[in-house]
C-alpha cells in the first residue's frame, strides 16, 4: 500500500533502497554502487541518510497527519517540513565533507546516494527549502540533472504529473 512499488519477472518489490539494490544487481551497468566493499558501504550511508533520516519525516503520509491530526496551518506544516529538508542535508552535505571531491556524491558516475539525493532536493523546492550553503549536494545535483537518465526521471516527466 505504499510507493513506490516494482513489478519485475512476477516479483514485486519495495521499498526505494531495495528496489535500487535488486535493480543493481540485475542490470550491473552501469553501477549503482561502487565495486569494493568501502565504497559500496560509504554510498549506502550516503543514501540512508536521505532515505531513513530526511525522507521519511516529510513524506505525504506524515504532512497530511500533521494537518489532519495535529491541526496545523498550512504554513506551520511548510515550516515543519522546511526544517527537517534543512537539518537533515546539512547533515547529508558534511557527509559528503568527509571524503574526496567529486562530480556526484561519491565518484565520478552516479550511484546510488545521487538517486536519493535528486528526488529529495526536487521535493524540498516543491516546498521552498533553503538549499544554499550546500556546494557538495547542489553540485551533485546539477550534475545529475545533466545526465538524460535524470532528465526522463523527474516529476514533471511522470504520467501522473500534476500540471
């Protein structure tokens, strides 16, 4: 009862995470997570980050409970959710500190975190997030949003778009 969902050979699968690890392995290429083991850890904790601290404290199942139930003003929910984007990709942006500079989140190809990241950063603008101070995350961004793959992937693309 939950998105997103993959049907794939009779199998159904959810669950972001373990959709992009099952997709991973059954389409090698191109990676999604690097080939050693210190790697593929770093960019799991990456992702994990965005889709275990930041996504799910502000997913529409938590921002309808909090008008709902909790009686808040639209504005108050914005706040709300404004606040925890920002709290958690500061935290995702010294992260990425932590390690070498590079054109994604880790390395030079995308991987598994720029695929959490995307997505996340296209929901905090929906909702004005202050992205700014975030060189590392918004230039892994950028780059991604380059690539065809990102482009075919955004919201606006989808054939549910909301116009």
């Amino acid at each position: 009862m939950l998105v997103p969902l993959l049907e794939d050979d009779g199998e159904r699968f959810s669950q972001s995470m373990a959709i992009m690890e099952y997709l991973d392995e059954v389409h090698p290429e191109p990676a999604l997570l690097p080939s050693d083991p210190a790697g593929r850890a770093h960019v799991r904790a990456l992702s994990q980050s965005i889709a275990c601290e930041i996504h799910p404290l502000n997913n529409l199942r938590v921002l309808k409970y909090l008008v709902k139930d909790l009686k808040l003003d639209e504005e108050a929910k914005n706040a709300w959710y404004r606040h925890w984007v920002r709290d958690g990709m500061l935290a995702f942006e010294r992260q990425l500190a932590q390690h070498p500079a590079s054109t994604y989140c880790w390395g030079n190809t995308p991987t598994m975190a720029d695929c959490c990241l995307v997505p996340q950063v296209f929901n905090g603008r929906r909702f004005d997030c202050d992205f700014s101070g975030l060189p590392r995350s918004m230039a892994a961004f950028e780059a991604c949003m380059e690539l065809d793959a990102f482009q075919r992937a955004q919201p606006s693309q989808s054939p549910d778009a909301e116009a």
